[in-house]
C-alpha cells in the first residue's frame, strides 16, 4: 500500500509564471520523505499536473530525482495532493 500524501503546501507562482501555465510550487510528506520542488502547471489542454524536479544533463535529457512509478501512482497521488489544495476531484 501506498502512503498518502500528507501536509501539502502551496507557493503560488508570480502574475508572470502563472500567465506561462505555472500555478506555484508544491511540497507534501509521502511517507518518510519530504517531497519539495513539485510544481502545479496547468498544460495548454487546460489540466492542472505536477511536475518533479530534475537535473538536465548535456544532451539534454531530464533525470528527475524522485517521480511516481507509473501512471497509476501519479494519478493518485495528484488526485489527493489536489483535494489536500481545495482543487477538488481534477482528474479521473
């Protein structure tokens, strides 16, 4: 079983980021971690998603330093991270 998301907090992003689809930075316990540097993007669908943080190498390609493992597990944990924001039931 998988932990849940728990003291979820919200950074809302400046007028300018938020006009380029960024809502603000999230960061939430998961279990025995502290997860930080999540942002809330809304995609140019009109979903809101989140996006972990990563390094790019020199080919540019992103390695992110944690993730969900699958779409199911990154599904959940957005459902819950945005009913913890008042966000509601975003996606299915």
């Amino acid at each position: 079983m998988m932990a849940e998301p728990s003291r979820v907090r919200l950074t809302l992003a400046s007028k300018a980021d938020a006009e380029r689809g960024l809502f603000g930075f999230v960061a939430f316990r998961l279990g025995e971690f502290e997860i930080d540097g999540v942002t809330l993007r809304r995609t140019r669908a009109g979903e809101l998603t989140l996006s972990y943080p990563a390094r790019r190498d020199r080919s540019g390609r992103d390695h992110p330093y944690f993730r969900p493992i699958g779409d199911r597990a990154r599904r959940r944990i957005e459902s819950q991270v945005f009913e913890a924001l008042g966000l509601g039931e975003v996606r299915p």
